[in-house]
C-alpha cells in the first residue's frame, strides 16, 4: 500500500576544505544537471537579487548557513591536506558499530500471552452456552484475561480453491508477470555518504562511483534505494569499500554554467547479508506448511525494478512521477498537478506480479517564494507587497501556514543546500539582528548588503525560520520553493475537479496508459538492471476469469405491505416509485432554520415545506406537515459565532418544549461553522440535524427530496431497504435467527498531513437488530496523534455489546468485525492487539465465546480489473491469480463505475472462528452492499465499514472550530508533550441513533 511519511530532516552538507583542490590521482569531475534554472531566471528577471564576484560562504554561526543545520556525522578520519584522497579498499577495522540488516518479518512468538485452549467444535459450543446467554446476560467478569496462541496469531488461510456462485467473464488486470531465478543470489550493502547529500545528488554519485570503479566492484550494476542500501548480483572484491567522489555542484548565480563548485564526497561500502530468492521461490509454491514470506529478497527484486525508472522519473513513496506522460497542469494557486505511475512487487497465485498503475498528484509549483505567495494567498498581490505595510497578524498566520514545512533553496550565493521552513518571524526584515558566535551583533538588512552587495526590496515583510530553537533566517525574495515537491495541503474544490479531470480515464483508456508504461523508456523494464538480476517482466496484463454475483432481492414497503424489488439494471439501481421504505419513521415535531440567503431564497422555504414533507409521505416516512414553530432565518456570520450559535439552538429547542426531533438546516453556501453546528446540536442540545444548500431549493428534484428523506428516515430510526431473504435464510450453515450475529465496522481518521498536533479519531459501529442487521450504532474515541492501532477498542466493543444485549436480551454468538484503513504491513499488528481487544470485552461476561471473524477493507489500492475496454459489471469477484498464494482474500466490485475507471474493494479476511467459505463470505458482503441506507444502489464498501468512516469523519468535526484561527500557532507547532483531547460526549437520544450517516 501507499503510504506518504512526513517530516523527513533537511540536514545541511557539511564543506569540505578540500573542495577545488587539483591532485593527479583526483577522480574526474561529473556535473551535476541544473535542474531549477527558471527558477533562477524569474528571479533574476525581477531583480531580486544582484550578481556579484566570489561570494563568500556564510561564519558557521550566521544566518546563512544556519548553525542548526550543519551536519555532523559520525567519526570521521581527517582529511589530510597534503596526501590526495584516494579511493581505496578499507582493510582498517570499521569506526562505527555495524547496523544489523532490518528484520521485516517477524513471527508470532511463543509466549507473551495466557493461552487458553481453542473451542473444538463451535457450533456445540454455542448451542450449549446459548441457553445460558438467555438466562444471564448481566453477568460480567470483572478481571477478564487475554489469550492467544500462535495458531490465533496465524493469518487465516483460504478455505477452499476459491469460490463457484455467479456466471464467469473474462477479465484482465493491471498485474504484470515476473519471472526471477531462484538461484540468483543478491548481495546487500550497506553505503554511506559523507557529507551527507540529497537523494538526487547520491543517485548521481552512485552512477559515478560504478562507472569510475568497475574493477573493484567486479563489473557489477548495482541498484540503489536513494538512502543506504546497494543491492548487487554480483558481490564486489572486498566486504568493505571506501571511495572519494568528486563532483560539481551548479551555483545559482549569473552564469550557473560557468560558476560551478567542486564537492568532495566519502563513500563507505560494507557487506551486509547475502540473500537467496529460494525460500521466496518455495513461499509461492509450497501448499502446505509454508515459508513465512522473504521481505529482504522481495524488497531486493522491487528496487531492481525501480532503478531504471528512478533514474529519468520523481520518485515519491512507490510512484514515479515524469513529464513524458504528458506534462504538467497548473492547478492555480501555486500548484501544478504531474501524471506518473504506481508499481508494486506483490506474491500472488500466479506467482510475483508487478502492480502498475497511473496516478496523478499535486505539487508545488517551482518558482519564487513572492510570486509563489502571490498564487497561494488571495491578499498577498503585487501592489499589497510594494506598499511596505507591515502584515497584520492574521495575514502573516495565513502565509505561515502556507509555507510550513516546505522545503527551498537560497539564490544569492553558490551551495546545494535545501531548507525546511519552519515559521515566520514575528519581526519583519528591517529591524532583525542577530549574533555571531563571537557575540557581534549585526542588523540582516546590512549584513546582505555587506556581504552579498544585495539590497533587500521588500524590508516590511518577515523572513522565513528555518529552525525551531536557533535563529535562522533567509529573506523571502531570495528564496525559491524546490521542485519535485509533493503538496500535501488540502486542494480547494476548484483544485480538486482540475486533478480528477486529469487523472479520470475510461477503463479503455487507462489500460493503454498502463501498457505503454510497462513497455515505455521510463517504466519498470528501462534500463538493463532486471536482466543484471536475471529478471524478466511480462509486458502483458494477467488474464484471468472473474465471477458476476447476482443481485439480491429486496425488502420495502407498500402502504403498510410488505413488497420486493430485485435490481435487475445493469447498474444495480432500483427506484422508490410507488414505493414505501421498509420501515418509516415518526417525526412530529421538527424545525427549520435558515442560515444566510438572500430574500428571493428565503421565499423558497414553504414550497420546499412542502414537497419534503409530501415525498416523505410518499415514502412511508411520517414527517408531520407542520413545523414544530415557524422558520427562523439567520444571517450566515451566526455560524462564525459558537456561544451565539448554541444560544439559537437551544432557544428553538426549548420552544419546542424540549422534545425537537429533527433541525433542518439550509445554508447558504459550504461553511466551516458546519462543523461547530453538528457538534453543538449532537453533544450539547441533543438534537439531529439535517443540513442542505439553498442552490438546491431552485430546482426541486424528486431525487433530491428522496435522499434528504431518506437521510432524515435512516437518522430518526427508520429502515429504508432490508434483504428480503433475511442473512440467516442466505447462509444458513452459519446463520439462525435465534443466534444473534453483530456486524462491527472500525475505522481510524488522521488529522492533516500538515497537522502534528491533533489526535486521530477512531469510530467503531455495530448492527443491533438482527436478522436484519441494518441499523447501526457508533462509538467514537479520539486517540494519539496518527497512530493507527485502535486504543480503548475494548471499552468501545464492550458499550455496543450492551446495547446489543439490552436491544435483543441476548449477546451475539458470532460477531463479524470488518477494519478499514489498514495496509498490509499492518496485519500482524492488527490482528495481535485488536483481536485480543475484542477478546477482553468478550470475556467481561460469564461463559461468553463467541465465534469472531476479523477482515480488512483496503480501498487505497492499486489494483484495477478490465472487461475489455469496459467497467466490470457491479458483483464482479476475482479470487484466482492475482490473489494471495494461500491467504483467504478476495477482490470485489459491488458497485457499478459512473466515471473513469471501477476501483474494487479487496478484503483479506485475517481471523475467522466461523470457518465461512469463499461463497458464503462473497455473497454476504456483496448483498450487505445493498444495505446502505444513503442511496438506492449498492456502494462499493461492506456498510459497517462505511458507517465507521462517516462516524469517524464526525468526530473529526468534533475537534474543528470555526474560530480556529485564534489558536493557530498552538495548531500547527507542537510547545510540548502531545495531549490528547477527548471528544465531546453525545447526548444519550442522539447516540442510539444513525445520526453520522
């Protein structure tokens, strides 16, 4: 899976003094590409700076470089002035302790947990304690234990070859065949570099160290992963190795070409392990008592792979992104958007396979820190910055927040230097000082000049900080943002549309994208690292057969009776014409509330009274035709306004007589207050809301009064589709009536890439009635910052097992949990730590085991399935060849494509007491996506996994204030250990409902 890490150090290279000294035996010098150059030339074409001779470099304690940035590694033996560096075998004994290889596979351990013997047969086990859950549900154990074994630890495996309900069709995949020589044996080094350099400047001194030094390393290729690791085919003379490399490095004055500086560079080499690919070889292969899976030597395969691409290509997480797949797009506001591709290394039934796939993403444009200003914040223009006004506070918290953690380079000396802006200065530039190490003071404004004959233009505005604790500081006009650099704010919605409209292709379309990658001069096969390594890649997509299940048939009403509707379009969508939902609900005292809008808008209103109250009669939904009291319109600045805000709540709650049941909300446009409305109505009022926007109220569409009825209906308690064949009657094996099974979703929701400071949110839900098993009730949590494992998951388990067992008088006997947002290097953790959460809540009751089936939804995948040109149908399942070579997974699309390219869902089913088969686990997904109470067609994603999202999401807004600003420094810096902040508590009426949804 992909995942984006942030906060990666910039450290500064540390000067050699041996930089342009000439010696016979000196390596011959490598340019290095001046890649930012019109960068450069707009800068100078504004006169932002001034050419000048032989600049200087900065004292170590001055601005420039900063004192914090410089990069002290390791012990070093010195530089000898008068003795030429030569490259060298490194016989002498290593001055730094050996890092041991990482060990990426780690297996369950023998002990760590108080083992308690596994159920023999689970079906007499439940008929035998049953009877008991009857007659003392109320029992509890106050000190519950964990156990496990290691056979609980072990994934679960699949169950059969695969499942054979619904009629088979042709498909293809984005999955490429590799073919590797088991035989091969791949050697690991480690390398450091030494003064440190970027990953663009290592890559360059790796091809120039192999080039210079072939004898020594045996005429080996090797592949780098841009940071410390060589892998080689071939193992080199000596175990450990020691170079010096010569390189230029481009300055960014007048004449880049002509101004060139030389940099030395150590390079340490050192034998790490030497891998064999046969226990990889037997892992796909072996049926029974299997080989755990060989990170170390699929890693080694999957850098193979990429070194061609990386080489003419942006390397960003497992994506390559490159101006060959047609350029880039501006976006607006300093942001241009850059095609590239995805790809993968997977085990799969077929044996390795090479996922590729296209992608689009966001980056900052390359270009001046002023002008990128002036793109990203609406008040920062040209004529505001030449007016040599001072920035009001808000103003400079705005571009602060703009700025974070970008990373850029200075164009007013030589140096290959890159910087992470950290903040602005409180002060602006005219009145900065600051102090050597000698304790001299000097003022920045004339120190540039001084030193660099440069006048700064712009003295009212702040300069950028680049460290946290020691004053750092470059002047805005003399920096540039660096390019190939990934945005990770959030895009506005005119953003949004441009890069979707970018990056949506028609299946037809982005199976020839992918073709022509694979194939291309820049895809996985460039170069000739595989065939070094004695890897070949098909250039054609896996065929393979896929299955299309059948639509279920469903359950509404029709004027107090019960009918059915099977959805037979190709779409999978039904419509409610003459039909009721399956169970209306009661609304007789409601209200509405108007937020901003002008007088023609506010004249909409009883017209949309109306029809809403007449379509939800239609619907079977009993919303009475009245409001409770008469409209209220506000201006929309009430939603700025938090005390304000739930004053107004709480005054139409009160004339209600304390009793509203719903609040209509219609807004004149999207608010940030949005956030601070469902939170005050849900934790503090304890009354549901539905929000809407008055450009709808112009035209009324019957589809758009049929969602908001439905949202109201599913919100207040009501069912708006059931199965008509209830899940113990489609799975009988497993299902009977009078055994209740609870359906649980969880779902964990991380604050902003930018954000290092709020908790995540983590939401779990679970089914309360059964056999219907379609009305959901949530818990919500927040949690540390950004971590993923689910904290206090068993308090939470243990809350919906009592409403479960008040609801029903009984507790479930098997309980199916489905985990969104996990990636697959998750799954031990998950399964060690969540499962044994769900075991401890269990075992709060006297005798209670129930059966527990534990499967992970991934929707951030890459892997897309083709009928021809065309979309899969909706019910289409894969679970040959480009699944797991044992491991019971599977890919469904339940849903039918509308734009671009159908993405399936893949779930990998991690534990499972309940000993489903690959037909009865397929089809109770499948035909739960029909369930959703939003919409009248089957989504893509099992509903409890989604109802945890949208739960999520609202505790999410829980923590977001519309007067946020206020708090901004503490927003985006942390001043001290992380501090949790709970969410608020939901009123008791609020909580036994789907209000989220």
């Amino acid at each position: 899976m992909e995942k984006t890490k942030n906060g990666k150090k910039n450290e500064t290279k540390r000067q050699s003094h041996l930089v342009g000294m000439a010696h016979p035996n000196a390596l011959p010098l490598m340019e290095i590409p001046h890649v930012i150059h019109n960068g450069y030339q707009y800068q100078y074409q504004y006169r932002y700076h001034q050419s000048h001779p032989a600049l200087l470099p900065l004292p170590l304690s001055l601005p420039l470089p900063p004192p914090l940035l410089v990069y002290m590694p390791p012990v070093l033996p010195p530089f000898h002035e008068n003795n030429n560096p030569k490259s060298r075998v490194n016989a002498q004994n290593p001055m730094w302790k050996q890092r041991p290889v990482p060990n990426r596979y780690r297996g369950p351990t023998e002990s760590g947990f108080d083992v308690v013997p596994l159920r023999q047969d689970v079906e007499s086990h439940h008929q035998k304690t049953s009877s008991h859950l009857d007659r003392t549900p109320h029992l509890l154990n106050q000190n519950p234990k964990p156990y496990f074994n290691q056979e609980t630890m072990a994934v679960a495996r699949r169950p059969d070859s695969g499942g054979i309900e619904g009629h088979i069709i042709p498909l293809s995949a984005n999955h490429f065949l590799v073919k590797f020589d088991p035989s091969q044996r791949i050697f690991h080094y480690d390398i450091t570099i030494t003064p440190r350099p970027s990953k663009e400047t290592a890559r360059i001194l790796k091809r120039k160290l192999v080039q210079e030094n072939s004898d020594l390393l045996n005429g080996a290729m090797p592949v780098f992963d841009g940071r410390n690791i060589l892998y080689s085919p071939i193992e080199f003379q000596e175990e450990k190795l020691e170079f010096y490399v010569s390189l230029l490095i481009p300055s960014h004055g007048e004449n880049p070409i002509k101004n060139r500086k030389e940099k030395l560079f150590r390079v340490n080499i050192k034998l790490v392990s030497k891998l064999s690919g046969r226990d990889l070889n037997k892992h796909l292969k072996e049926e029974e008592n299997a080989r755990p899976l060989p990170q170390d030597y699929l890693h080694a395969l999957d850098i193979v792979l990429r070194e061609g691409p990386a080489e003419s290509c942006v390397p960003i997480g497992r994506s390559l992104y490159t101006d060959l797949m047609g350029g880039e797009r501006d976006l607006g506001g300093g942001i241009t958007a850059m095609r590239g591709f995805f790809q993968s290394l997977r085990p799969t039934q077929q044996g390795l396979s090479l996922n590729v796939d296209f992608t689009v993403s966001a980056f900052h444009e390359s270009i001046g820190i002023i002008p990128y200003l002036q793109k990203r914040c609406g008040f920062f223009t040209d004529s505001f910055v030449r007016t040599n006004r001072v920035l009001l506070e808000e103003e400079r918290r705005e571009i602060e927040k703009a700025l974070k953690n970008v990373r850029i380079f200075v164009c007013h000396r030589e140096t290959h230097q890159r910087f992470r802006v950290y903040s602005l200065t409180e002060e602006p530039t005219e009145i900065l000082k600051f102090r050597d190490r000698n304790g001299k003071e000097y003022k920045l404004v004339e120190y540039f000049r001084d030193q660099y004959n440069h006048e700064i233009q712009f003295k009212n505005l702040p300069c950028l900080q680049m460290s946290r604790s020691k004053a750092c500081y470059l002047p805005m006009e003399l920096c540039m943002v660096c390019e190939g650099q990934k945005f990770l704010g959030k895009l506005s919605d005119e953003q949004t549309a441009r890069m979707l409209k970018m990056g949506c292709q028609r299946p037809g379309e982005k199976k020839d994208v992918i073709k022509n990658v694979v194939g291309g001069s820049f895809g996985p096969t460039s170069g000739s690292y595989a065939s070094q390594f004695n890897i070949q890649v098909s250039k054609e997509m896996t065929q393979l057969f896929g299955r299309v299940l059948q639509p279920p048939k469903l359950k509404l009403g029709d004027s107090g009776h019960i009918t059915n509707i099977t959805p037979n379009r190709h779409d999978r969508q039904w419509n409610l014409l003459n039909c009721h939902v399956a169970e209306g609900t009661k609304i007789r005292r409601w209200a509405l509330i108007s937020f901003g809008g002008t007088t023609n808008q506010h004249s909409l209103i009883p017209k949309f009274i109306h029809q809403l109250t007449d379509k939800c009669h239609q619907l079977g939904i009993g919303l009475s035709k009245n409001s409770a009291i008469s409209p209220f319109f506000e201006p929309i600045q009430l939603l700025n306004n938090m005390a304000g805000l739930e004053s107004k709540l709480r005054k139409i709650h009160e004339s209600a007589s304390g009793n509203l049941q719903l609040l209509v909300c219609v807004m004149e446009r999207r608010h940030k207050g949005y956030a601070d409305l469902k939170r005050i109505a849900e934790t503090n009022i304890g009354v549901v809301t539905q929000c809407c926007l008055y450009p709808n109220l112009g035209q009324l569409s019957s589809q758009f009064l049929i969602n908001l009825a439905l949202k109201i209906n599913a919100k207040l308690g009501g069912c708006n589709v059931a199965l008509f064949n209830n899940l113990p009657c489609q799975i009988p094996r497993l299902f009977n009536e009078n055994q209740p099974v609870m359906l649980m979703g969880a779902d964990v929701t991380h604050p902003h890439p930018l954000d290092d400071v709020s908790p995540s949110v983590v939401a779990v839900v679970g089914s309360m009635n059964w056999p219907e098993a379609n009305k959901y009730i949530s818990r919500m949590r927040s949690q540390t910052h950004r971590k993923e494992i689910i904290e206090n998951l068993d308090i939470m388990v243990h809350e919906l097992l009592e409403e479960f067992l008040l609801k029903n008088n009984k507790l479930p006997s098997r309980i199916l949990f489905f985990r969104d947002g996990v990636s697959e290097t998750q799954f031990q953790k998950v399964l060690k730590d969540e499962l044994q959460a769900i075991r401890v809540a269990c075992k709060r009751y006297s005798m209670y085991n129930p059966c527990i089936s534990f499967i992970v939804v991934q929707k951030r995948h890459h892997t897309r399935l083709f009928h021809s040109d065309q979309n899969v149908p909706p019910g289409t399942v894969v679970d040959t060849v480009i699944t797991h070579p044992r491991e019971f997974d599977f890919y469904l699309c339940s849903h039918s494509g509308v734009k671009g390219t159908s993405r399936p869902t893949h779930y990998h089913i991690l534990h499972d007491e309940s000993k489903f088969r690959s037909d009865e686990m397929q089809k109770l997904i499948h035909n739960l996506c029909y369930t959703f109470v939003r919409c009248t067609k089957p989504v893509s994603l099992v509903p409890p996994a989604y109802y945890a999202h949208l739960a999520a999401y609202r505790g999410r807004l829980y923590l977001e204030r519309a007067d946020s600003t206020q708090c901004g420094k503490q927003m985006l810096y942390r001043s001290g250990p992380l501090q949790t902040v709970p969410l608020p508590k939901l009123r008791d009426n609020v909580q036994k409902l789907m209000f989220y949804c």
